[in-house]
C-alpha cells in the first residue's frame, strides 16, 4: 500500500479516507493518532492490525464537542460536563458508561448507527472520550461526521510519534495516508480519568494534571500502576498498563534524584566500551563526549521534557546505542506524566541516587 502524505489543506481527503473504512495517521495535540470510522467495525479492526495492538486494548473515541457524548454514552455524571467545560478541547480522556447495543433503541443517522463495536472497547462496558485540541484534528473529525476511533499511531510497544516523520517511520506502506499537521505541542498521550468509580481514578497522567483534576473535583485517586509495575494476576484498570509501552529496542536504565546526582551517577557508571547512550536536562549536555547525548530540555521544564521524551527515545534506536541512561523529573504537574512513560520504556529499571 502507498502511504499518501496529505497536508492540512487536505481534510477533505482525509475524511473522505476514514468514511470509506481506511486508516488515516491525525495530529492531535498529544501524539499522532492512527484513526479509522469509531462506528465501523471493519475498519477498526484494522488498526490492531496495522499497529500489532493486542485485541484486549482499548480504543480512545476522538469527537468534536461535548454534545457528541451523549449519542455513545449513558449515566453520564454532572462532573463530566464540568470537566469538559475547563478542559476540552485537550488532552483529556473521560472513562464513561457505553450505551448498550439495543437495536430497538437504537438511533440511526445518515452516518449509521449511534452505536459503538465491541471492538472499540475491547468488550468492556466502558469507553474513553476525547476532544482533542488541534484544529485540523477536530476538522476532519467534523467532515467525516463520525467519531474516531484513535490509539497512538506507533507500533505497539514502540514510543508514540510526536511528528509526521515518526509516524511515518512505523506506518508507512501500512496506512491509507498521514496528515501533516506539524509537531505535538504535549507530546504525552492524553490523562485518562475514570469517571465510572467514586472517586475519580486516574488511569494514566498526561497534559491535564493530577493537580488541576484534584482543585476541580475534590478527591481523585492514583491508580497503583501509574508508578509501579504490574503484580502477577493483577489486573489493571486500563488493559493498556499491563503492556510493555514506550519503549526504544535498547534497554533504559532511568535515574531518579536531584538533577546534579543523577547526572553524576550517570557520568560515573558510562561505560568507556559499550555503546551507551544518554537522556539528560539540557544543563548536563555537555557532561557525556563521546556518547550520543539527547536533551529533554531544562530541568524545571517539565512540558517541554513531554514534547521531547519520545523523539528522544527514537533518536536513541537510531544512534544504535546498546543501553540508555535517562535522567528522571519529579512527579510533580506534568512530571508525572514524563516519569509514568520513562518508567514504563525502562520496564522499571530505577535507580535511586
Ligand atoms: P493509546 O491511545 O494507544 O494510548 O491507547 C488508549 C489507552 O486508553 C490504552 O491504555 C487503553 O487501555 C485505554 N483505554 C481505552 N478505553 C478504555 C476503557 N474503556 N477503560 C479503561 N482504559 C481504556
Ligand atoms: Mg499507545
């Protein structure tokens, strides 16, 4: 298949793609998705398989606006429509009830059913909704007049793609065609929160924070796998967590402490013969010659460390490296969304200094 490469002036096209059931890679605000017609069961399928995507794994829901919850979903909390007042457009996935597939209650628009496949949700009785804030995201969004049905538009296991480059380094040949629609300015996968349990549960930290959830609802809980790896038999809330996710082909060792001892460690334990490779706050730049060396940006830049930590784990494949040592921010705001995904592309190999 030849993979065409569409430019923003092309939503027309790229809708056209997803009504007739192909994949179209979609800039979001977060990542590039890799999405298909949410309402058709075919064309879903076929971004399992595109992405080598576990059928257990769920598919996030991309709609326009708010208004659209209501065709897919049921027994909708007051606290939804709070939240998607402050934070959607954006990165923020809501965990709702699906409305059942009933065929006699069944709506029926010229777009076909209001009625989600199984396969979207894996079979739960739940599904993830966003809104995602990128102009040309929502516009094909809006001319194909479908929701759609986007995971991260890797490999599965592989880092998201944060540019159209990336994209195209997993998808090519695989897809129908790729929007260019520049760089993600989060470059995390969006905060999924659990609105189905009381309290909230966060599923996975992303652009909206613990923080700004917290002010808003009141009490919301951390789910245990954000931070730690899964037990045996235990089953996570989000089928997602119990795969390995983010992760480059060399092995991460990541290094938690203050910035300064981390980078020491890091400096000390290089290996003059073997092929490591380092993650570093841009003031440590120049502590590793003879190492390819790629900076996440400043220590205290915890956003601009979200838009880069992807890229700069690609970059690391292709340098080759055989190991990478990355520095690690704290959990605060946006840091817990850079440690959840460091961790994770280091199967939680940590090292506290
Ligand atoms: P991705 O877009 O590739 O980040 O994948 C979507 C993420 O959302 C995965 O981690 C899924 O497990 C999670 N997800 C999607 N739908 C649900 C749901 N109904 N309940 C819990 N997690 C979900
Ligand atoms: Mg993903």
């Amino acid at each position: 298949m030849k993979t065409k490469l569409l430019s923003p002036g092309e939503v027309g096209k790229a809708a056209d793609i997803i009504r007739s059931g192909g994949l179209v890679g979609i800039p979001t605000e977060t990542v590039y998705g890799l999405g298909a017609n949410g309402l058709d069961p075919t064309a879903v399928r076929s971004i399992f398989q595109a992405k080598g995507r576990p059928q257990d794994n769920p598919l996030i829901l991309h709609i326009p606006d708010p208004s659209w919850l209501e065709r897919y979903c049921e027994d909708i909390p007051e606290a939804v429509w709070l939240l998607a007042k402050r934070f959607w457009p954006g990165p923020l996935t809501m965990i709702l009830k699906c409305k059942r597939h009933t065929p006699d209650k069944q709506s029926v628009s010229h777009t076909g059913p209001w009625v989600i496949p199984e396969v979207v949700t894996a079979g739960l009785d739940t599904v993830g909704m966003r809104c995602p804030a990128h102009d040309i995201c929502r516009a094909i969004i809006e001319a194909a007049g479908v929701p759609i049905a986007a995971p991260s538009g890797n490999t599965s296991g592989r880092p998201s793609p944060t540019s159209v480059t990336d994209m195209l380094e997993d998808m090519d040949g695989k897809i129908d065609a790729v929007v260019d629609g520049g760089v993600c300015q989060v470059g995390v996968e969006s905060t999924i929160l659990d609105l189905t349990c009381t309290p909230p549960r966060l599923l996975r930290p992303g652009g909206i924070s613990l923080e700004e959830l917290r002010d808003m609802l009141g009490e919301v809980e951390l789910d245990p796998a954000i931070l730690r790896p899964m037990g045996e038999g235990e089953q996570p809330r989000a089928p997602g967590m119990k795969y390995r996710h983010y992760a480059p082909k060399a092995p991460v060792i990541v290094v938690k402490g203050s910035p300064a001892r981390s980078a020491a460690y890091i400096l000390e334990h290089l290996s003059p013969t073997y092929w490591d490779g380092v993650i570093c706050f841009d003031e440590f730049a120049g502590w590793y010659p003879g190492h390819p060396v790629e900076c996440l940006g400043g220590t205290l830049d915890q956003w601009e460390q979200a838009r880069r930590l992807f890229h700069a784990l690609r970059a690391m494949d292709e340098a080759g490296v055989k190991r990478i040592w990355a520095q690690s921010p704290d959990t605060a705001g946006m840091g817990l969304a850079v440690v959840n995904r460091l961790d994770k592309a280091a199967g939680f190999h940590i090292i506290e200094v």
